[in-house]
C-alpha cells in the first residue's frame, strides 16, 4: 500500500486528516505526562509523598509500560492487523484512567500508570506501523515531520489544560480529561482508519516467527544502530519532563508561567518538525538529521561549560535549552524514518523492537537524569552532552563514519 504522491493515502481520509488522526494517536503519551506535570505536587500531597524527586515516578513507571508492552503489541499487529490490537490498547488505556480517579495509594497510582502505559503502547507501535504501511522513504519522512509537528501542539497545550483543571477542580479530575481524551481518538480511529495491513505480510503468532521477526530488526544495523541513538536523545528529553517543574518553578520561580513555558519550547519543537517536513525531500533525512546532531552536541556541550562555570540565568538556559530542542525536532522524525526503511514487510514487530530500544532506553535514562537534580540545571546540562555524544557515536557506527551522505534509497 505504499505510496509516494500527495494524493490521499486511504479512501476515508485525505492526506490532512490521515496526518491529524496520525498526530492523535502518537499523542496520546505527550497528553498522558505532559498534562500532570502541574499536579504532581498535589498529587504527591493527596497520596502521602514528600519526596519531590519520587512524585516523578508518576512519569516514570508509564514510560516503562509503554516501552515493554511494544514488543507484544508489534507482533500482535502483524498477525491480526492494526486495528483490533490498537482498539484493545485504547481501551485498557482509557479503563486505567478512570480506575485512576478512585485511586486509594501511591503504590496502586503507579501500578495503574504502568498499565495505563502498557494500553499506551499501542499507540505508539501501531501509529508507526500504519504510516509504514502507506509511505516510505523520503515521504514517510516528510509524513511523520508532519505528524509531530502537530503532535507537538499536545506538549504546548497540555500543562495549561492542566494547570487550568487544578485552578478550578483538582488532579483527579486530570484523569477525567485524559479518559475523554482516549475515547474521543479511539472513536475516530475506528469510524475512519480501515486495516493497513496487507494480507500478504500477516506474520504467524507464533515464537518461531517472531523470533525471527525479532532476528531481522536487530540483525539490520542501520536501523538497530539509529534506534539506540535516538533513545539516547529521547532520553535528554525525558529526563528534562521529569525534572521540568522542580527546575522552572523550584529553580527559576515561574509559578504560573510554567505551563507558558513548557508550551514554549514544545512549540518550538513543532516549528523544527514543519522546517523538516519542507526541507527532507530536498536534502534528504542524512544530511539535515546529522547536522542537526552534530548542532545538538554543540549546544550541549557550550550549555554544560556555562553550567560548570556557575548558575547559569533563565535566560540562558532558555536560550540553550531551545538551541537544542529545535535540533531534536530535525533528529526524530528523520531518525525513526531511517530505521524502519528496510523494515517494512515486518513493520509491526520492527516498530515494537525499535519503539522498545527508544522508549525503555530512553526512559530509564530520563528517570537517572531526573533523579540526578540537585536543585541545579547542571545535571541536566551534562547529561544533555552525554547522550548527545553517545547518540552521535552510534551514527558514526551506523554510517561506517561517513556522515551526511544519501543513499541509493533518496535517505
């Protein structure tokens, strides 16, 4: 069902509504973390947790979730299509949000974020899939720039949605909206996304055949190399969302104006992901995703000197903090392209493989880097450097040390 033209990629829906459906569903995670990040503290409060550093465990233990349940949910979807596995994560998604309401503890709090995450999974495998299905190359390089950039609207308006609820309501009522939220994207992705899956490439369910589904993701190196060095820069994000309000309110003091902020920087983003969209099919992925690298290396290595030299202003580390966010938006999409490039008759459980390595990876390097404050944005300056670097020296291994140079494939 490949395809390269601007003509619409499915019968129920044209190029602009397939990109808007396709930006929901990824946003599903952006909505679940971003939306509470005003609440933690009262969240903390209401459930008997003092430690500003553990209320972050909120955030935590949904990525984990997320990022296990991928390797089921890939597989799942290449043997039974995109549609029912994705409308079963949506449920046990939405089912979770509601039990969260009726929370009693802490502990139960983070076993249902954990589910919660694991019903998030979908989303997230199953998205990539799909658009695999109907694009590839360039294109679908050009597709998901798209997609994230109006998925990067959610992190712009999500902490004002929240801060907004704990003005007139409290944090429950968070979970309410993120219910309503799942239900109103699970409903218009069953009414208007038919299967995308071709019949010819369904896989057995079976453990042989996902071993060897498993066997061609991670013995391709190209694609296996990208994921984890996107993982590594996935986990520079993470690890600023996790320490996001202890650092904007706590250190900088913008009480209100933190939400104002956050939406900021994501909005930033969401410019970077448009400029690629308009830009990959003339310079292709390789050349603006390793420049945007090495510029991503740069800034993080200039935000860590400051950091080192002393406190370092709000400004400056706005100013550092965008430099760098605006790089990660030419990184993602163009990244995540090159990785399922040569995946795509096993799309479903190459997605799940790739989304493990970025999620769980990822995210267990945010949780480390959150963990890490100390009442400084020095922590975070430094591990933005490390896994910077670390992300750059899996490209070099990917690409044989020759950077920025396309393939036969327009990459």
């Amino acid at each position: 069902m490949t395809t390269t033209s601007e003509a619409a990629p499915l019968p129920t829906l044209s190029k602009n509504q397939f990109v808007a459906l396709m930006a929901m569903l990824m946003s599903i995670n952006a909505i679940s973390i971003d939306i509470m990040l005003p609440g933690l503290q009262e969240i903390g409060s209401s459930l008997g947790v003092t430690d500003e550093n553990t209320r972050q465990l909120v955030i935590s233990t949904y990525m984990i979730g997320m990022g296990f349940a991928q390797l089921i949910f890939g597989p799942l979807s290449d043997r039974f299509g995109r549609r029912t596995p994705l409308l079963a994560g949506l449920a046990l998604y939405c089912a979770c949000a509601l039990a969260i309401v009726f929370v009693p503890s802490f502990g139960m709090m983070l076993a249902l974020r954990f589910m919660q995450g694991v019903g998030a999974s979908a989303s997230r495998v199953i998205t990539v899939s799909i658009v695999r299905d109907v694009y590839g190359g360039r294109m679908m390089a050009e597709i998901m720039s798209l997609v994230m950039m109006v998925f990067m609207v959610i992190p712009v308006i999500a902490p004002s949605i929240g801060q907004l609820i704990m003005l007139f309501g409290e944090w429950h009522l968070i979970f309410v909206f993120i219910f309503l939220f799942g239900l109103l994207v699970a409903s218009l992705f069953f009414l208007h996304v038919p299967e995308t899956l071709d019949p010819e490439n369904r896989r057995p369910f079976t453990l042989r055949s996902i071993g060897t589904a498993f066997a061609i993701v991670l013995g391709n190196r190209v694609s296996f190399l990208y994921a984890l060095a996107i993982a590594f820069i996935f986990g520079g994000l993470f690890g600023f969302i996790n320490s996001a309000q202890q650092l904007l309110v706590g250190v900088y003091g913008l009480g209100v104006y933190f939400p104002l902020t956050f939406a900021g920087f994501a909005g930033l983003m969401a410019v970077s992901s448009f400029t690629n969209s308009r830009l990959v099919q003339r310079f292709g992925m390789r050349r603006l995703s390793h420049a945007a690298l090495i510029g991503f290396c740069l800034v993080s290595a200039a935000w860590a000197l400051f950091s080192f030299l002393g406190y370092v202003p709000f400004w400056l580390f706005a100013v550092f903090y965008a430099l760098a966010m605006f790089q990660f938006g030419l990184i993602g999409p163009n990244f995540n392209a090159m990785a399922m490039e040569p995946l795509g008759h096993v799309a479903g459980t190459a997605s799940s493989v790739l989304g493990f390595t970025q999620t769980v990876i990822g995210g267990v390097l945010g949780a480390l880097i959150g963990q890490a404050f100390d009442g400084t944005g020095t922590p975070l300056a430094f591990s933005f450097l490390i896994v910077g670097l670390a992300g750059l020296v899996m490209v070099l291994i990917a690409e044989r040390g020759k950077l920025m140079q396309p393939h036969q494939n327009k990459a």
